[in-house]
C-alpha cells in the first residue's frame, strides 16, 4: 500500500517544501519509488483542473470538487505503483475549510467523505509549526514583498 505523505505548515515559508524535498530525496536514497508533488505544481495536474477553474473563478473551492479532485488523485497514486507520494500542502486542513466559511458539521463531514477516499492508501499528515513572523518573512524574501502585500490581502478576505 502506497503511503501518502501530505505536509502543511503554519504559515508560508515554514518550512514544508524544504521538508518536502529532503524527505523525498531521503526516502528515494533508500530504494522506496517516491513521487514529489510540490505545492506549485499541484494545480498544473489534470486530475485537480477542476480545483484550479473554481478557485481562479470564485477564490474558494467546493467540498465536492475537493473530493472528486482528491478521488482522481488517490486513484493516480494507487496506479503508479510508487512506494510513497510526498504532496505538499495537497490536503485541506481544518483551518483553510474553516476559512473558507465552511462550519464544523460540514466539515466533519468532508472528513469523513475524504476518510473514505483516502482508504487505498495509508495516509500520514505532517504540520510543521513555527513562528509565523519569522516564516512569512522568509516567504517574502524568496517571493517579493508583492507576494507579501497579497498575502496579507487574501488572509484579510
């Protein structure tokens, strides 16, 4: 059974692509067939072509999409045969649904839903905890104090 490792952060620049990569690599040093998905690529991928119109669209995401979506992709994991998938910040975490004005039955019951999805493979959740202000400030270093001020504007909406 493919193990799936899904990585989220307590903010952007944390930490989670850098673990992301290493961690493959590790892995692969070993022998394991690993598949990397990187944050930036996650919506470049067919099976979440969905995802990326109804967010470019509307900002947020509906929970059926997110299921279909995660549906196709566990179905792609389970046929590559790889021995673990790396996906960074792939999975929606409580506090992004939350965020996204979904309230605590709901999302129990996406949980239960994506339980459900995830079944073929093993799944491992990874969230990296760290200081926000120090991480958020790495991010716009790397990505332009524009990338910032979005942010910060996206966080506010």
């Amino acid at each position: 059974m493919t193990v799936l490792i899904t990585v989220w952060g307590a903010s952007p620049g944390v930490g989670k692509s850098t673990l992301c990569a290493g961690l493959s690599q590790r892995l692969a040093d070993t022998g394991l067939r690993v598949d990397h998905f990187r944050e930036e690529d996650i919506l470049t991928q067919p099976q979440f072509a969905a995802v990326a119109e109804e967010f470019k669209t509307t900002g947020t995401v509906a929970l059926g999409t997110l299921i279909a979506a995660t549906a196709k992709f566990v179905d792609a994991v389970v046929a590559s045969g790889d021995d673990v998938v790396i996906a960074d910040a792939l999975m929606p975490f409580v506090p992004t649904l939350l965020a996204m004005g979904h309230d605590e039955e709901t999302i129990h019951a996406f949980i239960t839903d994506l339980t459900e999805i995830l079944a073929p493979v093993r799944p491992v959740m990874l969230f990296l905890d760290g200081n926000a202000e120090t991480a958020l400030s790495r991010a716009a270093t790397r990505k332009g104090e524009q990338w910032l001020d979005w942010y910060v504007g996206k966080l506010a909406s």
